[in-house]
C-alpha cells in the first residue's frame, strides 16, 4: 500500500540521515586524532591544566563557528558553480548565433567578471569542480595573490602532516615488530597513496568504521589511566604566567578538520536536512576530540609528576627530549604498577592505527583539493586533466616519502612549528575573511541566502572571536620562534 511505502522511505531516509552524521563525526575525529592527543599532555605540562582547559575551550568554540562557516561557504561555492556552469550553457548555443564577436564579448561581461571570462570552461568542467577549497578561494578571494597564500596554507598543511604521520609510524612498526624505520616508510607511504588515489570514493565509509576502533582502542587507554590516576592523584600547579604554550597548542590539537569537509560535502546530496546533519556530525566529532584530550591530559597530569629531576620520569624531562606523554607514563608504570606495563603495545597498536586511518583521511583532502585545483586552472584542457592529475598525486606523495625518509629532529621541530602557522592562518585569518565578505554587507539584501546559515549577528561575532584567536596565535607563534632563535639559537 502506499502507507507502506511511505513508511518503508521514512525509514530508509531516516537511516541514511544517521549513517550520514555518524560518518561525518568519525571522519572528523579520524582527521583531528593523530597521535598529537599523545603529545599534549607533555606540551601543556608547565601550565598546568586549568590554564589548559581554559584556552582549549575557547579553542572548542572558535573551531566550532569555523567548521559552520566552512559549511556555508562549500554551499556558496556549489551555487557559484552552478551559476557559472548555467551561465555557459545558455552562452554556447547564443554565441552560435551571433557572428559579431563584440557582441559576444559584451554578452558574456554581462555575466561574468574580465578576470573569469579569461577561464572560461566548459559545463563538464564545471561538473567536475564542484565545491572544493581552491574553488572557495577563487569565488571570495579577489586578491590573486592572496588566493596563492591561502593554497598554499592548505597544500603545505596537509603535505606537513601525513610527513609526521609517516614517521610516527616508522617508529611505532620498529618498536612493535623490529622492522627498518626506511621499509616502514617507504610500503606506508606507497601503499596508503595507492589505496587514496584508487579507492578514494570508498574509503569515507572505511574511515569512519576504523576510526569506531581506534576510538575504543584510545578509550581502553583512558580506562586504564584513569584507574591508575585514581590510585595516585598526584597534586599539579596550575602556572597561569605559561599558558602561552597551552594555548598555542590548543590552537592546533583541535584543527585541520576544515580541509576535509569539502570530501563529506562531495559524498551527499546536498538537502537542507542532510547539510545540518552533517555541520551537526562534524561538530559531534570536534566535541568528541575535545573531551578525550581533555581527559587523557588530566590522568597524565595526576600521574606522572610536571616537574622532576635526574632520570625520574616527569613532563618536563620528557618535553626537554621532545618524547610523547606514553613515555614517562610508561616509565612510571613500569616501578610503580608493572602489571600495566601492557598499555605500551596498546599504545603502539593505538598509534598505527590512529596514523593510518588520519593518513588516509588526510590524503583523501588532498587528493580533492589537488583534483579542483587542476580542473580550476586548466578548464579548457579535458584531455589532460588525468594526467595532470596524476602528476600531481606523485609530486605530493613523492615529496612526503622522501622528506619522511631523510628527515632529521630539528626539520621535524621546523615542520612542526611552520604548520601551526599555516593551520592558524588558514583557519583565522583566510576563513573568518571569506565569511565576512559572504555575509556581512552594508546593505543585507546583497546577500544571497543558501539553505543552511547562521544568523549574521552570530557570523559576526564568531568573525571576530577567530580573527583574535587564531591571529593571536599566529602572532605569539611567529614571536616565540624568533625569541628561541635569538636567546637560545634554537627553536
């Protein structure tokens, strides 16, 4: 009957609507989650953790009004496109008619900029665009130059990170089953890449079902800890005089998830239920990252001591030999409670898996973003689009490989602090702009609606929360380096 039917969609929607915010949390927290939760606790140890808790909830909050600018500004780019691709299927069979090439000129400026009409592509090459972050740039970034910034904030990101990924895997195979850090790099990176660029219209679903298990993996982790806290509730000093550190590393514990949305958004039909259902998945997931980091912070903070001398473990020894927060843990374990010695495999387990799955997260943003680049800047050449394509993918992962094989400690100190720049810049600085420009004008009818936005009076005031925060970070990131480099000689 049609009632069963009726019923029978509901219920197929329904689902479709829950898979759709459960990926869409997963795929977040697969791409917020490295193993950066390791090290934080060892990087926020002299602040101690109110000062912690403190800036890494206004980081919540900043990340979150980023996370709903971007998904409105990926409906824009889709509508921009759309506007673009009707624009040049009505001008194709009236260009046929007209042989006065003047008058096809002023037609065409009558819908599209001088600088667009240089571009001009076809309907398929706009089919193949779609939302993406070169095209957002392109669309709300006038200034050519800073367009060139903002890819190259995204590009080098990514590029930065599955580099430290690819390391701290090599690491985590040898401490695990011996294996050379070179052969783990080199069948890690080939083999990831590989899989990315293949099988990347499947591997959303399969991100987000490992991550399910590394979420358990670094729960088992937490219930551990957090019996062995109980027992010990070691005393810690909050130094609210160093909560530069906290709050730089909060800056970045809980970023990067921008760069991929444009993939989710891709994955869908783009209704109004299903856009809330997703920008709701996505902050689910950033929520999520922030309450486990918040609780694996606080049971390393009342287990291993913050400050120690000699060999005896602490944060601080452990921060002067750039180690993560499993290696004093570990080390406390191993004298006073042996029979937890165990949680370093699970920690090694935790780490190959945490990087693989945020590899391959990663890799699927670059891989869109490296696909509407290339369509965006060579529209008229259809043909070559593949190759290029494929150029670019063995570039990229190319040049992970080969930094991830040669890297020495201080690049990787220098990788580490350029990203956090990079990341802050594009989040801070590039989106807040974008979001401004789209919304706020002097007069309210100029801006064109999209199904799911904020309220302007909310767009403003998270404009202006991460256009401080993340600005300041930036600023303070750029004036610690130079202060190490200049007192210290090092960063």
């Amino acid at each position: 009957s049609k009632a069963t039917v009726s019923v029978l969609y509901w219920t197929m929607e329904a689902s479709e609507g829950r898979w759709l915010f459960v990926k869409s949390m997963l795929v977040t927290t697969a791409t917020i989650l490295g193993i950066g939760i390791l090290a934080l606790p060892v990087r926020v140890g002299p602040a101690g953790m109110m000062p912690f808790v403190s800036t890494f909830s206004i980081a919540l909050v900043c990340q979150a009004a980023v996370i709903c600018f971007v998904v409105e500004l990926l409906q824009r780019t889709e509508m921009e496109i759309d506007v673009k691709a009707f624009t040049t299927e009505e001008m194709e069979p009236l260009e046929k008619c007209l042989s006065n090439d003047g008058d096809v000129k002023m037609r065409r400026q009558r819908s599209l900029s001088v600088e667009e009409e240089d571009t001009i592509a076809s309907p398929s090459s706009f089919t193949e665009q779609r939302a993406n972050l070169h095209n957002m740039a392109k669309f709300f970034v006038p200034v050519p130059a800073l367009r060139l910034l903002f890819d190259g904030c995204v590009y080098f990101h990514f590029l930065i990170v599955m580099i430290a990924y690819a390391i701290s895997a090599s690491n985590a195979f040898n401490k695990l089953i011996g294996i050379t850090r070179e052969h783990v790099i080199m069948v890690f990176v080939t083999s990831l890449a590989a899989l990315v660029i293949i099988c990347d219209k499947a591997l959303t679903s399969a991100v987000a079902a490992f991550t399910f298990f590394k979420a358990g993996l670094l729960l088992l982790m937490i219930c551990i800890v957090s019996y062995v806290a109980y027992n010990v509730q070691r005393p810690y000093v909050d130094d609210w005089s160093k909560t530069g550190s906290a709050f730089l590393i909060g800056t970045v514990s809980l970023g990067g998830s921008i760069n991929v949305l444009p993939v989710l958004y891709s994955s869908f039909a783009p209704t109004p239920s299903n856009i809330v259902l997703f920008r709701n998945g996505c902050l689910a997931g950033t929520l999520l990252c922030w309450a486990l980091n918040v609780m694996w912070t606080y049971c390393i903070m009342v287990i291993v001591p913050q400050f120690g001398e000699g060999d005896h473990p602490s944060l601080e020894r452990a921060a002067k030999h750039h180690d993560i927060s499993t290696i004093p843990l570990l080390q406390f374990l191993s004298i006073e409670y042996p029979q937890y010695e165990f949680i370093g495999l699970v920690v090694n387990i935790f780490i190959i898996i945490s990087v693989t799955v945020s590899f391959i997260a990663l890799g699927l943003g670059m891989k869109h973003y490296v696909d509407g680049a290339v369509t965006a800047t060579f529209p008229d050449f259809e043909s070559s689009w593949r190759g290029y394509k494929l150029a670019s993918y063995a570039f990229s992962f190319g040049f992970i490989l080969c930094v991830a094989l040669f890297f020495s400690h201080s690049l990787y100190i220098l990788l580490d602090v350029f990203n956090s720049a990079l990341l802050n810049i594009e989040t801070g600085v590039f989106m807040a702009y974008m979001a401004y420009a789209t919304r706020i004008k002097p007069d309210p009818s100029d801006v064109v609606p999209v199904a799911v936005q904020l309220p302007v009076g909310v767009v403003g005031i998270g404009v202006v929360l991460t256009s401080f925060y993340f600005g300041g970070a930036v600023v303070y990131d750029i004036f610690i380096t130079a202060y190490h480099l200049v007192v210290h000689g090092a960063l």
